[in-house]
C-alpha cells in the first residue's frame, strides 16, 4: 500500500491540445479517491497518467514515495480495472484471474491460494471454470476485480467501472467495491462521471472540469460548501437551484422575473452580480409563517408535481414569471398546478457566487 502524490500534473497532446492542467493532490495511503466530472473533462487521462498508460507532459506522479513518470505500468506496481472487464474470452474464470500471476512467475502454490482466496472473497468459487462468455454483467466485473486483488499491488485504478452494468446491478456493485476496498485498505484512484456514485465511494472526492481541478475534499464537504459556481451545479441530485440575484430598492432580488425575496441577507452584491444557490431539498412549503431568522421566502407558482411516494419533486417559477425553481419536499405535498405556494430556506443553506468569477461569496462576511 502507498499514498499518491500528483504535482503539477499537465497532458498536451501534438496540435497543442491540452487535456489536464497543474494537478495537484496526495491521495492517502489505503484512501479511496473518486475522480469525477463531465465526459471530456481530463479525469480519465489523469488516471491513465497514473497507470502510465499516458506520458506526462509536465509535473511528476509518485506512487509509494517513488517518482514512476518514466517506471512501465508493468513495474508501477499498480492493477486497474476497466469498464469493458478485459477479460480473456478462451480462458476460464480461475485462469483469468492467474494469468497476470503466471506471467510474472509467481510459484502456482501461491497463484493457488491467492486466486481461491479472492474467489471466496468475491463469491466467485463456484463459476471459476466458467468462461466469461457464460457469466453476466455483474459476474465479469467481479472477475475482473479479482484479477486485480490477485496481485496485491499498492494502488487500484478503477476507470468507469460500472458503466455497462444496468442500474440494479449498478447499485449491489458500488456497494461490493466499497466493501472490498475497505475490508483490503488499498489506495484506489477510481473514475466516474457519475455524481451519485462518486458521493457514495469516496473517501476523497477530486471534481474536475476542463482539465482542471475545481475542489477536493470529502464528499458531504463539497455537498455542503461547493466553492464555485460548476461544483454547486454538479454535486447534488436534482442539481441546485442557482438564481442570478442583484440588490434592489426593496433588498436582495431576481434579476429576471416579478419575484421578490424577503429575509435578512445582510451582504453586498458584486457589482458584476451574483447567483443565489439553493438546493431543492433546502427549499420548504409553509403556510403563512415569516421567513427563518436570517433565511428568506418566496412566492412560488407551481408548474408541475411529481409525486414518487417517499418524496414530492414541485417545478416551478419564483413568483409569477422569474426563473425555473425545484423544490424536493419528503412525504406527499398538496399542490396543483397554478397553485401560489410560500417557500422558505434557512440562512444556513444559502450560497451566494460571483457571477464573473464563479467563485464562492461567504455569506458570514
């Protein structure tokens, strides 16, 4: 096991390209980092340069306190693990798992118990003489993660390994892939442009956008304080509410739209203007009640209700024609459309951002 240590990370390919800029990280010994962003983003180059797959055009990549930028993946002492599984079709389950083992000479008393105890670990004894052709989705994946543990490397590198698994199986394998990660407390790097699954794996969550990195942390950390403007929109599902607010002569309010916002937001505006961030869970119908000390309120008009039993999903406008609101409520809301409803939200689950600059505006300031 070994921390990983990314300084100044850059790819340009030929044609002046750039694909990742100046990186920096160390991902703890026997962490588990989940790299996520939209497609095109950088993440899955960055792993590649980790795995070696990729040359670094700039910055240094250390695994395990070695410098391994010019080390063959083979001598990185790292195992990754791919979203098509990579599995040998000719070969059976057990010898799938041996291959990388017997190509690296290890004694086959050892490749024995190292690929029987991985089995065990991942309920695969009884397909070991299957071939992959005869194994589903779920099944592959597991082969190919104990393809991986097999060879007890210091670092896993997972690339979008669930992607070609339906949604159910999705699920019972992020949760098989947590276990397994913490039960053998190995440093993994792991890709995935899925928000949801990322909040739920990490230890460590790197966003990523164009390239670059936006804010590392731990998962609720970035749900709870995102920095910019793309990690507030990315993280969280429905995405947040962002508003572009300016201060009126009545106070904080909509730049488009006939809504008002009443409360107690004591703060300047930048004169390029700002976005009020509000997540549809931290958004609450009320009756007639004032607004939370130091929070706001709004008049809402329902566009639409979705109701999905443990919770209500409310569509609609602030006011009568400002902009786009989602509100997500637990239980059952009465509210048709057309309906002109009160919401509230607590000073406490507010962002405001630099509309120019996209970055975090502290609302304690």
């Amino acid at each position: 096991m070994a921390e990983v240590v990314l300084t100044g990370v850059g790819k340009t390919y030929a044609g002046g390209v750039t694909a990742v800029t100046d990186v920096e990280f160390t991902v703890p010994d026997g962490a588990f980092c989940v790299l996520v962003g939209p497609s095109g983003c950088g993440k899955s180059t960055l792993l590649r340069m980790i795995a070696g797959l990729e040359t670094i055009t700039t910055g240094t990549v250390s695994i395990g306190g070695r410098v391994v930028n010019a080390v063959e993946p083979a001598e990185r002492d790292i195992a990754m693990v791919f979203q098509n599984y990579a599995l040998y079709p000719h070969m059976s389950v057990y010898d799938n798992m041996a291959y990388g083992l017997r190509n690296r000479g290890t004694p086959k008393a050892e490749i024995e118990t190292r690929v029987r105890e991985a089995a065990r670990v991942l309920e695969l004894g009884d397909l070991l003489a299957r071939k992959p052709r005869q194994l589903s989705g779920g099944q592959r994946q597991r082969v190919a993660m104990g393809r991986a543990i097999v060879r007890k490397p210091q670092v896993f590198l997972f690339d979008e390994p669930l992607s070609n698994l339906d949604a159910k199986l999705r699920v019972q394998m992020r949760v098989e892939i947590r276990r397994l990660q913490r039960s053998l407390a190995t440093t993994s790097v792991y890709v995935t442009h899925d928000q949801l699954e990322a909040m739920t794996l990490a230890d460590m969550l790197v966003v990523m956008n164009k390239g670059r990195v936006e804010q590392i942390g731990a998962p609720l950390d970035l749900y709870r304080r995102p920095e910019t403007l793309f990690v507030a929109g990315f993280i969280g599902a429905p995405p947040m509410n962002l508003i572009d607010v300016a201060i009126g002569p009545d106070g904080l309010r909509p730049v488009a739209g006939d809504a008002g916002i009443v409360g107690g937001l004591g703060i300047a505006v930048p004169a390029t203007g700002a976005r009020l961030g509000i997540r549809p869970e931290h958004l609450h119908v009320v009756g007639d009640e004032p607004a939370p000390e130091g929070g706001i309120a709004l008049s809402y008009t329902v566009s639409a209700v979705e109701a999905v039993g443990a919770e209500t999903f409310l569509h609609g406008r602030l006011g009568a024609t400002g902009p786009d609101v989602v509100i997500r409520e637990p239980g059952t809301i009465a509210a048709a459309p057309g309906t002109v409803r009160r919401v509230v939200a607590r000073r406490d689950d507010l962002h405001l951002f630099d509309r120019e600059t996209g970055r975090r505006i502290p609302l304690d300031a």
